[in-house]
C-alpha cells in the first residue's frame, strides 16, 4: 500500500521512511483504564513519538487506531512504516545494535522468527493479560492481536460472479483475472498458499497439493499476477478483476472507498482461514514509555473495537475460533512454502 509522505522522522530509515499522524498537547480528562496509565502518559509525551514498525494506516483498521491514541495521549504521535512482516524482521535485525522501531507488527510466522533473533522485549499490555498460550509467546514477547479472514474479492464490474471456492478459480471465466500476494514474502500469501492446499487435499505436513494447484491455475491462464505488496490501490482503480485477500479489505472498498455494491466478498467455502497477527515490544526501544502506552491501546476495549469495525477479528473472537490457523503452522510452514514457490518459479 502507498504509505502518506507526511513527516519522516528517522533519518536513519531513508529507505522505508517511518511517517508520522500529528496531534495537539494538552492534559487530558479521562479516567484510567489500568493503574499507571496517566504516569506512563506523562512519561511518554516526553518522549512524543511512539515508533510503530509495519503498521500501514490502511492496512486492518491501524490508521483508526493512530488517530483514537493521538486523540486519547495528545502529545504523543505516531510514527510508522509499512516494510511487510519478512522484511521488516530483517530491519530490525540489521539495526539492532541501535534500534530504531518501538514497536512490531507482523504475521504470525514472521513473528516468532523475530522472537527466535531475540528482537522482541517480554511485555504484557493489560488487554492481553490472561490470553491462553496459543495466542502468546511463552516469554510475552509477543501476543496475537487480531485475526484476519482470507477471502476472495471480485470486482463486479469485471467479473460476472465472484468465486466461491478455490475450486473455481480454474474456471475460463477468470482468465487473467486473479492477483495474490507472493507466499514467499508475505503473511497473506503464505496464508492463501495453505489454504488452497487444504482446498485440494492437502495438510499443513503435506505441501504438494498446494503447489501442484497453483500450477494447475497457471496452465489454466487464470493468474493475472502474483504480488510483493497488496493491490488494494489497484484493486479499487478496477484494475484487479479478482483479489484473493483479507475480507477486512472488501470491508474497507464497499464502506470507505466508494465501491459500495461493485465489490463482492466471499470467504473460500473449501477452506475457511482466519490468519493471525502478532505484535511486541522492541527489544531495545528508544522510546520505551510511548511503545508500552501504545500496546496497552492497542489492546484496550477501544482499540480492538477500531480493528473489529475494520473488518478484522479482535483477539478475544480469536479464543474459540475453529478455523484459525495455528501460530505454529504459521511459524513451522514458512519456509516450505517458499521453498516449493521457488522450485514452482524455477520450473516456469
């Protein structure tokens, strides 16, 4: 997604600038929400900038969350950049000797491959206290945050229907017609990946029915194109005929950017998936009191209220949910999946 050029404020990060939502001072009227939350406040707007790695403001609902704590701790901005959950671990890796994000955001397999490099700080904001260990790093250096439905997203006006299962995307009716995010790189590709190959019979041990469907799709000439970054800009232009994404964006296209009845939505009756995301503390971060302010947010009834009406799923739906992928397949999967990606990229 395009990220808004608005305030870069680490020279440091030329290259993925981390851009900023501005806020007035003042002292607020609220009550606490959990004890210290006006000292941590105070704490943190000295510091006035909370660092929020990958967290694109029109990515599930986050540019909401910006302007609810901004509105809430006037004083304290935040800053972000929108790397991608792979790249972004490799960020924080190569600036670890001096940090440079607060906070980070990611996929559930990129997550616990930061927690493996020892990139996250044990923390525990106080929404998240009492999550079960599925939802939670045993050490609390990161915690699910919210899930996101995978769907398929067709543009009426270039579609006669929208496809209701991974079955059908080998249908002439989508020739050229179909955009996913590359597996190999990202959260949500990777997801699409496992979920087409539960769709043609597969498991998370048995990988090869995923790759030998993707070939099938392309023999069939239905893959428009295979994406590094999400399409959404293209997609609302009419230029993506069938986007196989997160509900959370049709959400965003039919309410907030003007598609209304255009856009068509279904979640993949062959293989249902909720895919989580995870968030942590910086191991090291420069602005501490602002990043845990931000996570206790985050958390809060109010910030998890942001992302439901974004369209993605708060992390107390996420307790029961039978068709969430487990953080562990997340984890565990990664790289088989993009090694079978390249070998499929090699053979092409």
């Amino acid at each position: 997604m395009t990220m808004p050029n608005r305030r870069t404020v680490l020279a440091a990060l030329a290259a993925v600038p981390l851009a900023g939502c501005g806020g007035g001072e003042g002292e607020p009227v609220w009550r606490e929400t959990y004890p210290g939350e006006r000292r941590l406040f105070h704490a943190a707007r000295e510091q006035g900038i909370v660092a929020s790695f990958d967290t694109g403001p029109n990515w599930a609902g986050w540019g909401g969350l910006f302007a609810g704590f901004e509105r809430r701790y006037p004083g304290v901005r935040v800053g972000y950049n929108d790397t991608g959950s792979g790249p972004g671990v490799i960020l924080l890796e190569r600036t670890r000797a001096a940090p440079q994000g607060d906070s980070f955001y990611a996929g559930a397999g990129s997550g616990i491959d930061a927690a493996a490099r020892d990139l996250f700080e044990p923390f525990v904001p106080h929404g998240a206290r009492g999550l079960p260990p599925s939802l939670r790093a045993a050490d609390h250096g990161w915690h699910v945050v919210h899930g996101l439905d995978l769907a398929f997203l067709a543009n009426r006006r270039l579609v006669a229907r929208c496809p209701a299962r991974f079955a059908d995307l080998a249908d002439p009716l989508y020739r050229d017609a179909i955009v996913h995010l590359d597996p190999r790189t990202t959260a949500q590709g990777q997801a699409v990946f496992l979920a087409a190959n539960r769709a043609a019979g597969g498991s998370d041990r048995n990988l090869a029915p995923g790759a030998r469907f993707f070939d099938r799709l392309d023999a069939a000439g239905t893959i428009l194109r295979v994406s590094g970054g999400t399409p959404y800009a293209q997609f609302i232009k009419g230029e993506v005929p069938v986007w196989i994404g997160y509900a959370a964006d049709g959400v965003r296209a039919h309410r907030d950017d003007g598609l209304g009845g255009i856009v068509a939505l279904r979640r993949p009756a062959d293989a249902p998936l909720c895919v989580p995301y995870v968030i942590g503390l910086v191991r090291g971060a420069p602005h501490q009191a602002a990043a845990m302010l931000w996570l206790h947010y985050i958390f809060s009834a109010e910030g998890q209220a942001l992302f439901a009406r974004a369209g993605a799923r708060p992390v107390a739906a996420l307790r029961t949910a039978g068709d969430l992928l487990p953080v562990g397949v997340a984890a565990d999967t990664r790289a088989a999946v993009a090694a079978l990606w390249n070998e499929r990229m090699t053979r092409g």
